[in-house]
C-alpha cells in the first residue's frame, strides 16, 4: 500500500515506525507548546496525508506518554478520512498534575492505517438472539 504524504512545514517529521513489525508509525509535534493540567491543545504534525480508497488512518495515544506524564489523545482513536487534504492535528490532553511541554520533533501519538469495511445496513423489526443478548456493563462481573 501506498500512502502520499506532504510536509506542510519546514520542521515537520514524517511518520516512522519506530521497530519492525510495529502497528502505528510515530506521529511527530511540529511545534512547541504547554498543556496546563486538565487542558487540552491541538498539536500540529506541520503533515498532510493522501489515503488510498477504502482505508481510514486512525490517532491513537502513545503508552509511554500516558504513563509517564498522564498524557493522551482526547478523541481517541481521532478518525482521518481518506478524503482530507488537510494537516493532521493532535489533540492532546493533561490528565496529570504538572505543566507538559510539548517540544519541537517530539514524538506524541502514534497512526495506524486499516481498511474500512462499509456494510448494508438493513432496517428490521426483529433480531436473532444471542446468548449475552441484552447484558452490557457491568454484565459479565468484576
């Protein structure tokens, strides 16, 4: 698969994976920013992508980034339609208790690309069952 990609920055980063095998490429800030606690900032990438058709790129938090300092992606996993254009953003968000610095070149989500698969949905007035049927949270214990 190929994916067209385009700095939008001089100091943009494109995306890399960071080990074989990896699921999501690094996704990259292209500026330098604070996130307060309890805030939230969009982080711009300074990137554009071109999907193929029938693909979608999904933004997802980086483990170490939550872990260490309470910082994830707000609208996880954030959706990016194979048709925008536009420069990829990231919001971020401070769930811990200290000022986050946000630096130039840091690594600060990760982007998985997957296939979309687009059903017929068809309107009916019964469903078969099932042996969980109704049960949602909470339905299976502790």
């Amino acid at each position: 698969m190929l994916v067209k990609i385009k700095k939008l920055r001089e100091n943009a980063k494109l995306p890399e994976y960071a080990h074989p095998g990896d699921a999501g490429m690094d996704l990259f800030s292209a500026q330098e920013l604070l996130i307060n606690p309890g805030e939230s900032a969009l982080v711009a990438t300074g990137i554009a992508i071109e999907l193929p058709r029938g693909t979608e790129a999904q933004v997802r938090p980086r483990s170490g980034l939550a872990l260490k300092h309470q910082i994830t992606v707000l609208n996880t996993p954030g959706t990016i339609d194979e048709g925008y254009r536009g420069e990829i953003g990231v919001i971020l968000i401070n769930h811990g208790r200290q000022v986050f610095k946000v630096e130039e070149g840091m690594k600060i989500a990760q982007m998985v690309i997957n296939e979309v698969i687009k059903p017929r949905l068809v309107e009916c007035s019964d469903l078969s069952t099932s042996e969980r049927g109704q049960g949602g949270f909470g339905s299976t214990g502790v």
